[in-house]
C-alpha cells in the first residue's frame, strides 16, 4: 500500500505545484486554496508511505514524480521550451526514480 500511497503523493505534488503556478504567488484566492489542500494531501501520504519505505527512496521518488509532472505541465499546457537539454535532464530524473525503486527491497 505504501507504493500507492507514494504514487498518489507524486500526483497530487504536480496538481499542487501547477495550481502554485496558477495562484500568482498566492494572489488569486481559487488556485491558492486548491495548492494549500493538495499539499497537505500530498505531505500525509508521502508520511503515510514513509512509514514503510525507506526515507531516501520515498523522498527521492516522490520529489522525482513531481519534478517530471511539473515539466510536463509546463510543456504541454504552460507551453514551455522544451530543449533538448532539458529532455536529458528529465530523462536522467526519471532515470534516477526507476533506479531508486528497483534497488529498493520489497
């Protein structure tokens, strides 16, 4: 369950960081209520995984799902550049995250 609960955190990290994008540094009152709830769903269940998984891994997959959610946001819906760079970068994140799941004991 804790991979779930892992999961589920990564998601609603990108929800929150992309509504964070949206509120205008916390000056439009929708999207700042709508970051402020799903960082506090986030954070209870990145504590719920980590009650299993090791912090390292928990941490380090959850800052990666949301690292790479964030930059796909920001492609296709904020049309942000995409660079080449920038796809080797997150290529070496996701990388890392598959990495760190499969060195990880059950």
């Amino acid at each position: 369950m804790a991979w779930a609960y892992l999961l589920l955190a990564g998601i609603f990290e990108i929800v929150w960081a992309y509504s964070m994008k949206l509120s205008e540094g916390f000056t439009k009152l929708t999207p700042s209520v709508i970051t402020i709830f799903f960082m506090i769903l986030s954070f209870g269940l990145l504590a719920a995984a980590m009650k299993t998984l090791p912090l390292g891994t928990a941490y380090t997959i959850w800052v990666g799902i949301g690292a790479i959610g964030a930059f796909l946001i920001g492609i296709f819906v904020l049309h942000e550049p995409m660079g080449v760079w920038r796809l080797i970068a997150a290529g070496a994140i996701i990388f890392g995250v598959v990495t760190m799941k499969l060195a990880t004991p059950s």
